[in-house]
C-alpha cells in the first residue's frame, strides 16, 4: 500500500469513528476529560482554555493501560517517538541515553518533574520516577522556549507527582521474561518514599543482523535501583529527590554473511555504571502566585571498552569514557492579575549553569552560564476572546568554547471559544537550542572546528481546535516547524580532516522543517468501556550539508504514526489492549551491504514500528492487586531508530501489589 493510500483509510478511519462518536455525545456524560492544565502557561487552565496541542495522561489512565513506566506512557502519545536501547523502559545504557522527543525533533523536547527541568546534554530522560508517585503526565506540543528557554522547541513534559498526603504504603514483585523486580512505597501527611530494584534479563539480538555487517549487539544481564522521596516541609516548601544507580553489560558480537559466529567482535565488550540523582526544592506560595524552582541534576557515568588486540590475541582495556555532568537551575516567577482578574501578567527570571568533566583527564571540562528573563500578558477581550503574548531575553556567556549568545524570542497566541466544550487557537512562536555542553570534548575533529556549533532556532507555527466534553475528548492540530541549524550526529568517514571515520559527531546539520497534521479522540461509550484514536501525518525533512545528499531534503523522522486502545473495566477488574504504529520511516544509517548509507547512498527505510500491547489486571479486594502485562503480542523485530537497534521481542510481566 502506498503513502496516499495509507494516510487516507487512516483519515478515514478516523473520520468514521468521530462521525459515530459525535452521535453518541448526547447520549450522557460519564466523567470530566477537561483536566487543569498548569505547563503551557505556567498558570492552572482548563484544557478547553490553553492555546497549545496538549495531551494530559492522567494516573488512572496509567493503571488502565497498564504502561510500566512513564517513559512507556509517553511512548504512546502521539506525535511523540523514543529511543529505548535496553530491555528496561526507557533506561539509559551507557553512553547510548534512552530518549523521546515530538514532532520529529531528536533534539528539541525539555522534560520537567513539578517544573524542575531534568534534561542533560540535551538528552530528555525520565528514570528515577516511579508510576506510583505520578499524579498526571502533561505532554505540549509546539515551541515552549518563551516560557521554558532552551531545549523547548518541539514541547514539554512536565511529570507532575503525588503531594496529597494520604497515608498508606504498598509492596509489590514482578516477574517477567525480561524484567522482574520489587518495590515498596510509603506516604504519609509530609513524605512519600519508593524504592525499586529491577533485574533485566538477556537480550540477544539487540541490533541488525545483516549481511555487510560486522558485528550486532547483545545486551546482557544489567540491574537498576531507583529511589524517589518527596518531603513536605511546611505549606508552601517541599523537597523532591530521585536517585538512580544501574549496571549494564553490552557485547559486541561477530557476524558472517550476517549470521553470528558466537564470537565476540574485536571491539569486544563494554560495562558501564551509572547515577543519576534530580534534587528539587520548590516553594509554592499559592497566596501570592509566586513560584520558585532550585534544581540540581546530575548524571556520573563509568564505562569500559574491553578490545581483542589483533597481535596478541588478548583482551584488555581499550577505551574508558568517565564524566560527569550536572545542571543548577534557579528559577523564580509571579503572576499578578488586573481588570478584575480578566488579565494576568507571568514573569519571571532564570539562572542556569551546565558542567561537564572527564574525569580521567581533569583538564577536560566546561562550564556555561545562561540569565534569562520572561513575560506573558494574557488578556480577554470578552468571555470568548483572548490572547497571549510573551517575550523572553536570554543572554550566555561565553565559556572559551561556546560563544556569547543574545537570544529574543517572541510568541503569540490566540483563543476563541464557540462554548463551553468548544474551542480554537492559533500559536506561533520562535524557539531555540544550545549545542550540548559536552560537544567539545567529542574528538579531533570538534577540537579543531569551534566555529562548527551554533544553536539551532526557528519558528513554530499552529492552529488547532479542542472539544471537550464530560465523555468525550476531540482534539485538532495543524503544524509547521521551519528550524536553522539543526542538531544532528554525523559520520566521521564523511568529514575528513582529523575526524575518526568510524564515530559520530553532533553538528549543525542544515535546515529542518515538519509539516503536519494530528489528531486525537477519546470516548467513553459507558461505565465500562472507553476507547482511544490518534493519527499524526506529516513531512519531516532535512536539508543536509554533508554527505552523498549534500544539499538536498531528505527525511528525517516517521511520516505516520497512529494509535487505537480499547479500555474495559467491571466490578474487579481491568483490561486494555492497545495497538501503536510508527510507518513512513526515515531511511536507513546503514546499507544493506553494511556501508554508511550517508556515504554511500540510502538503499533502503527503516522499517515500520508495529506494537500491540495488552494489560489485565485483578482486584479481589482493596487492598490486593494482580496483573499481567504483555508487549509486543506479535513478537515483530521493531526498530528503534534508522541504525536499525531492536526493541524487545515479546515481553510480559505479572505483578502482585498488596497495599495498605
């Protein structure tokens, strides 16, 4: 079937089903689907009131569908795509992170837990947080950096956590034929507390095996323990700290005519060891409106290469990659209110420090400061009417690598309400990113080209329309993305001079643009049943500056990406099955005779991502809960990016919770 051909029925599908579920509208309302929305405009809104794409992903919906983590619950999201590389969800392995990011921006998406930003090296992460302690997950779509500075261009996620103060306290054991574990939980009037310990099992075939390839991955036995704490100190002051420590195992293993000799390849194997801890103080002066944020964020990473020494014939150390990295963020912002709290005004102000240093060679580290101030007007002309407009002036100093950058962004918005369950918006706004504060210390080549980095900017622009009603949930979104400069890793074998052939730098690649069009339905049909569509169609591109496609647009991420779940819940029990698809891919990094397709030519799309996932869960009384989840019920080799490195095969996990 061709691309038209695909994105019709999709279309149509779609059409069909909102068709009958407009008719079903007035059949009753079952429970609310307008949820406060707090991320798109640093004010509490109704949905129905926010001028921005938003997908909220509510605590109850995490328990409906069964999802693991919140990285998984963020991997279903429309217009949202991932990498996970282990047979954890969403886990860092090494000097590969695990990341998401929207609208086809690998570099463009700032993770937020209660406001705190907790991205490093540009990378968005989400470990350390466990599902029990998430109230709700907000997903905006669309360029944020007025409000949020850098990394913002493709959306936020701001992971909002439980501080209700209900006492109480869990434990629960899963097993599964990749990941077992435990973890415990406690809250109280002041205090939450979660430990978890997860052990992931064997994945064998982590990557392609193909003929033309050297050699494939093999993920080995690995572990993690998380440890997240909430502290209320007094009414308005409270402390969040999540703290993260794994160990994981990688092989490179041998392949002839792409099948494995059960060798290990001379590059041989790597063991790395991770921590990472996000430390939040945050006062909240309700009152007043005034908000402020001190965030510390790090990640220290020990990793070690062992390679077959071709004379020898003996293994020993080759490489070791040992950093370490962090970010303080302090940030502080009040909202006053005029014309008869018609009006408000937002600002706020911004300090920020990245660091980064290797660690066996102490010389190697670099700083960078950032100052930053903020406003947002936003003012009804009537009951229906309104508009927002917001600027923000970032200044960063230069750090003997990194230039000094003057950043104005501006951003407009608009909001026009038919009634009460009905409303349209426009959005436009311009954005940035820096160059992650590490890229100098990439190799030769990046030493000897400073000039080479420049943050990537440009504009967002959108229009959508929402309908919100107690049982329903219909939302509309027409985008364009026009980006400078564009952040992309790229072969060494096609940049010459002193670059290693065979490792990949991060540079400004060229121009960047996605047009699209996304769409989401919720319904619910009674007490019992719920169901959910999605689509997204649009046409990422890139216009590169180095390689065989010198100059001219290639694809750059998935064109299509869908999604259907179904919900059905009775008396004691729970079930979900739900289907995501990914197709239209960007070509593939590798030939099929193994050759970097960027040098030599594309031959070949990654293939498409197809995963039915299924969850059932059963309570036979309040205080005990068993589940099963399963993923990818048909057992398909699913790429995760265009170097063709697996997701799991079929999984599943069964749970046992008993609360008190």
């Amino acid at each position: 079937m061709n691309q038209k051909r695909k994105v019709f029925t999709i279309l149509s599908a779609l059409t069909l089903a909102g068709t009958w579920g407009a008719a079903a509208w007035a059949q009753g309302e079952v429970y609310t689907l307008n949820p406060v929305v707090v991320t798109a405009t640093r004010t509490e809104k109704e949905d129905l009131d926010v001028p921005a794409s938003t997908t909220v992903i509510t605590a109850k919906e995490i328990k409906d569908k069964g999802y693991v983590s919140v990285f998984d619950a963020l991997n279903s999201s429309i217009g949202v795509d991932s990498y996970n590389y282990g047979a954890g969800a969403g886990d860092d392995y090494g000097g590969s992170p695990s990341r998401f990011y929207i609208r086809g921006m690998d570099k463009g998406t700032l993770v937020l837990v209660n406001g705190a930003p907790v991205n490093l090296n540009n990378y968005s992460g989400t470990e350390g947080i466990p599902l029990a302690a998430v109230e709700k997950i907000e997903v905006i779509k669309g360029s944020n950096s007025v409000l949020y500075g850098a990394e913002a261009m493709g959306g936020v996620v701001n992971i909002i956590t439980k501080h209700d103060g209900k006492p109480g306290g869990y434990v629960q054991a899963k097993y599964g034929n990749y990941n077992s574990g435990y973890e415990v939980g406690m809250t109280g009037k002041d205090y939450a507390f979660y430990f978890t310990r997860d052990y992931s099992d064997t994945f064998d075939d982590a990557s392609l095996a193909a003929p033309g390839r050297s050699y494939n991955w093999k993920n080995r036995k690995g572990n993690k323990s998380s440890l997240y704490i909430s502290a209320k100190i007094n009414d308005r002051l409270n402390l969040d700290w999540s703290h993260v420590d794994s160990t994981k195992h990688r092989d490179a293993m041998q392949l002839k005519g792409g099948k494995r000799t059960g060798n290990l390849y001379s590059s041989g194997n790597y063991n790395y060891d991770s921590q990472r801890n996000n430390i939040n103080l945050i006062y909240n002066d309700k009152d007043h409106e005034f908000k402020s944020i001190l965030a510390f964020n790090n990640r220290r990473l020990d990793s070690h290469q062992y390679k077959l020494n071709s004379s020898t014939k003996k293994w020993g150390t080759a490489r070791s990659t040992n950093y370490n990295v962090y970010n303080i963020t302090f940030d502080n912002q009040k909202v006053w209110h005029f014309n008869d709290d018609k009006d408000s005004l937002t600002g706020g102000m911004t300090f920020k420090r990245e660091h980064w240093n290797q660690l066996e060679n102490t010389s190697e580290r670099v700083h960078r400061d950032s100052y930053s101030l903020y406003s947002s007007y936003d003012h009804h002309f009537n009951d229906k009417f309104s508009t927002i407009i917001g600027v923000r002036g970032e200044f960063f100093k230069a750090n003997g690598w990194d230039k000094e950058q003057k950043v104005f962004l501006p951003q407009w918005q608009l909001l026009y309400k038919m009634n009460d369950k009905w409303s349209w918006y426009t959005n436009i706004g311009k954005s940035f990113d820096m160059p992650a504060i590490n890229s100098r210390y990439g190799s030769g080549y990046s030493r000897t080209k400073p000039t080479s980095y420049k943050p990537q900017k440009g504009w967002s622009y959108e229009m959508g329309t929402k309908y919100i009603s107690g049982k329903d949930s219909l939302k509309i979104d027409i985008f364009h993305m026009d980006i400078e400069d564009y952040f992309k890793w790229v072969k060494g074998d096609i940049l010459g001079g002193d670059a290693d052939p065979n490792s990949y730098y991060q540079l400004n690649e060229g121009k960047f643009k996605n047009t699209g069009i996304e769409a989401e339905w919720r319904h619910s049909i009674n007490e019992n049943w719920t169901y959910n569509l999605g689509v997204s169609v649009s046409d990422p591109k890139l216009k590169e500056q180095y390689g065989s496609d010198k100059d001219k647009w290639v694809q750059e991420a998935a064109k299509i990406q869908t999604n259907a779940g179904v919900l059905y819940h009775k008396d004691k029990w729970n079930a979900g099955l739900n289907l995501y698809y990914t197709g239209e891919r960007e070509y593939a990094g590798y030939r099929r005779d193994g050759k970097s397709a960027s040098t030599y030519g594309y031959d070949h799309r990654t293939p498409s991502r197809i995963n039915l996932t299924s969850a059932v869960s059963y309570s036979p009384n309040k205080n005990q809960t068993i589940s099963l989840n399963m993923y990818n019920l048909l057992d398909r080799k699913n790429p995760i990016n265009k170097y063709e490195n697996w997701d799991l095969p079929y999984n599943w996990t069964l749970t046992y919770r008993y609360s008190f």
